[in-house]
C-alpha cells in the first residue's frame, strides 16, 4: 500500500513540476500563438508540396509530349510507312550473330573470283582491241591473250620463243591490287570482323583471299600454256598467293580497325616520319611522271609514227595506245630513277642518265619516243635540284604540322622535328627500290634481257637525297617560326 494518504496531495514528478511551472509563468494567449503558428507552417508546407506536385506533374507532361513528338517523327521516317508497333521506342539492335555470317571460304572465295573477273576483263578487251583488228585473230586467242597479260600483270613471268617476257605493266597491277583490297574489306564484313580490332580476324581474311587467288592464277598458268607460250603453275600460284594476300591485308587492317590501333601504339616520331616519307615519294613520282609526260609530248610525232607502222586499223591503234599506257607507271618510276641519277637501262649494255645516253637499236614501241637523245645541259641540268627541293619540301610540311600542333608560341625540340626529318629518307628509299624493281624486267631475249633501272642504286640515292633535304627544310621552319624575343 502507498504510504500517500487520500487527504494528502501527491508530489508531481520533477518533469512534470518544470513543465507546469513553465507553463504557468507563460503571459496569456501564447499557447494560442503557438497552435497558430503551426497551423500557418503547416500551410506553408502544404502549399509547397502542392506546388512541387504540380511541377512534377507538369515535367511528366512535358516528357510524354516530347516522347509523341519523337514517336511521330520515327513514324514518319519508317520507310514504306509502316506504323510502329503500339508507338514504343525499338529495342536496341543486337549484336550479329554467327548465324547471319558467310562461311569464310565462301566469302573469300566469291570476292577472290570477282576481284580476278574485275581485273581480268580490261586486259582482254585491251589485247582484243589489238588482235581482233582486220580479222588477224579469233576470240579464243584474244581471251588466251588477256589471261596472259592478266598474268604477267601480277610478276608472272611468261616463257615464249623469242626469250622470257618479265616487263610488267604496272597500271595493271594497280588495278588488281585495288580490287584485292575491296575483297579484303569485303571478306572481313562477311566474318562480322568490322572494327573488331582483331590482328587475327584480318590475317585470317587476307589468307582466304590470298589462297583463293592463288588457285585461279594456277588455273589460268593451266589454260594459258600451250607449245609457244609456257608458264608454270606453281609459280603463278604461289605469286598470286602472296600478291592477294598483302592486297588482301591492307584491306582487312582497315576494316577491322587493325590500322588505327597499329597507328595510336607506333611511337610518335615513327608516325610522323613515314607520313614525312610518304608525302616525299609523292612529290618524287609527281615529279618523275612530269617528265616522263614532258619527254613523251615533246617527242610525239615520234611516237605517232610508230603507232601507225603497225597497220592494223583505228581498233588495233587504240589496243597498242591503250597497252603502251598500262606500262606509264613504269615509265614514271623510270623518269624518277633519271632525276635522282642513276638512271635506267633499255637493253643490255645502254644506260639514260642526266649524264649519259647510250642506247641502241630499239624497238618500235610508243612509249620510248620519249627517250632524251643526250646528257642535260644548260637549264635542264636544274632537274637535278628536283629531288632534294621535294625532300625540303617533305621536312617543311613536317614542321608546319607539328609547330600547328604546338602550343602557342612554343616551338617542337630538335629531336620531335628533326628525328621524323631523318627517318624519312630511308623511308622513300625503301619504297623507291620496290617500285624499281617492280618497274623492270626482261622484254624478250638478248639485248632486250635488261630494262629498268638498278633497284640498291636507286635506293641508295633517293634515301641520301631525301634525308637530307627533309633534314633542310624541317630546320629552315623550325628557325622561322621561332618567335622573336620580346623587346
């Protein structure tokens, strides 16, 4: 029982005691302020979550608006017109599957042939220009004809009675090696390795196609050989094999990104000095073939004197023009080797160089109308200036690149200009001695065994020029562009 009796008040507990007495000691009205001022809060808050809501409500609005608009636009640029289902937005695609790709020896297969038709034709309707004129030949030998030419056109030499023919018209080559490319690119679409970035997936491709070509150049070494005319199966094949590959593959690092990737992991230097050398032997052709064309209009009657020898009617006329143009390229090569010095031969024993003409018998072809008839002299001895002022040419754009590339008014070190300078020449000089050595080759037996020029000649010549004129022109606008010190 509590010890509190009824008629004694009970003691409040101290927190109660403290709240009363706070209570009491407030001035009259204030608890009614107090309830008065939660009330208005709790207005304020309830106007301003109606007024978030209303906000909210409005945003959905406008976001359903804006999804109408895009749906109707999407109608509108489906093609056929063709209603979307229930107006939703499309799945993203997915990825390919194995199941939408070509079976790889069929792809490879099917762009191998189309790029030795697409090569091919050309070649024999050159050649059936040339034989079918007047009733001198048949279609059977006009076709036999262009699938020699098809061949010698990609290195195949051929052996015929009057001596090996090995001279290869570049023109053609370069139009084979395009259309390899397109099966290169088309070979690694059909794999579904389009910017995979995969060194496989593109070796993989280019392989293909490079089998699949070296069996149709085998093929045709098969059809082509008879008693006066022979060529050898494996060495058509393996030369196709290895022409398509490369072509092939340049393709195939393109389209699977292989290229960019090599190109972003290559040191800096490096990248700028093949671009340095590329741009110098462009200039070089450039200039080679300006003058190749220069020669060649300078002796044209020549040059239309020998055409019409051949009496063989305007068709024929047009197949000799059209074939002594598949062979420009190598004259342009050639043009290039006579401007960096040491020039070309046109017969065992004959030399054309800036310094020296010594040539023979030769035969009636348009193309060597152009030949100079002695050493330069006088102003045609400022050809020679033409190599090193396209080095200095190559070095100046170099400069002019990386001082845009540059900060303001900063200019690139020695060794970021002049290092890409340097590599340059043995750049142009590794290209200069492939192009020689595609550009020559036997036309024939005896005197005829040796045109073109020397492939280590040219190249030795070209990567000394080159460099140092790249090395000129990259110091000459390094030194101009300096900034000039402030006064």
């Amino acid at each position: 029982m509590s010890s509190v009796t009824p008629d004694q008040p009970r003691r409040p507990a101290a927190g109660v005691r403290a709240d009363a007495r706070r209570d009491d000691a407030r001035p009259a009205g204030a608890g009614r302020n107090d309830d008065a001022r939660r009330t208005d809060d709790g207005r304020r808050e309830d106007a301003r979550r109606e007024h978030t809501r209303r906000d909210d409500g409005r945003r959905q609005h406008d976001r359903r608006d804006d999804a109408r608009r895009e749906d109707g636009r999407r109608e509108q640029d489906r093609p056929g017109g063709r209603p979307a289902s229930g107006g939703r937005v499309p799945a993203p695609r997915r990825p390919e599957s194995g199941r939408g790709r070509a079976p790889l020896v069929v792809a490879a297969g099917v762009a191998a042939g189309w790029a030795a038709l697409t090569s091919y034709l050309p070649v024999a309707l050159v050649l059936a220009l040339a034989q079918l004129s007047e009733d001198a030949g048949s279609v059977a030998g006009a076709l036999r004809a262009g699938l020699s030419g098809w061949l010698l056109g990609h290195g195949v030499p051929l052996q015929t009675t009057a001596g090996p023919l090995g001279l290869v018209p570049l023109l053609l080559s370069g139009l084979a090696f395009w259309r390899l490319t397109r099966a290169g690119v088309h070979t690694s679409r059909a794999m579904g390795a389009r910017g995979g970035r995969s060194p496989r997936q593109a070796l993989t491709a280019a392989g293909a196609v490079g089998l699949g070509y070296g069996l149709l150049g085998a093929l045709a070494a098969v059809l082509v050989s008879t008693d006066d005319l022979r060529v050898s199966p494996v060495r058509a094949g393996v030369t196709h094999v290895v022409f398509g590959a490369l072509a092939a593959l340049v393709g195939a690092l393109r389209t699977t990104g292989v290229a960019g990737l090599l190109a972003d992991r290559a040191p800096a230097v490096l990248r700028d000095g093949v671009r340095t050398g590329l741009v110098a032997g462009l200039l070089l052709l450039g200039a080679g073939a300006g003058a190749a064309g220069l020669a060649v209009a300078t002796g044209g009657g020549d040059a239309a004197d020998m055409i019409g020898a051949y009496r063989t009617g305007v068709a024929g006329q047009a197949g000799i023009t059209l074939v002594s143009l598949a062979y420009a390229p190598n004259a342009t090569i050639w043009s290039t080797a006579y401007l960096l010095g040491p020039g070309f031969a046109v017969g065992a024993g004959t030399a054309v160089r800036t310094s020296e003409v010594s040539v023979g018998a030769l035969p009636a072809v348009p193309l060597l109308a152009g030949l100079p008839s002695g050493p330069v002299d006088g102003f045609g001895a400022a050809l020679l200036a033409v190599p090193v002022l396209a080095g200095m040419a190559a070095g100046w754009l170099l400069a002019r690149r990386l001082l845009r590339a540059a900060d303001e008014r900063a200019v690139p070190d020695r060794a970021a200009l002049l290092g890409p300078a340097a590599l340059a020449g043995p750049v142009v000089g590794l290209l200069a001695g492939l192009a020689a050595a595609a550009s020559g080759g036997p036309l024939g037996g005896g005197r005829l065994a040796e045109i073109g020029p020397v492939p280590w000649q040219v190249a030795a010549v070209s990567t000394a020029v080159v460099t140092a004129g790249a090395l000129l022109g990259a110091a000459a606008a390094r030194v101009l562009a300096r900034p000039a010190p402030r006064a």
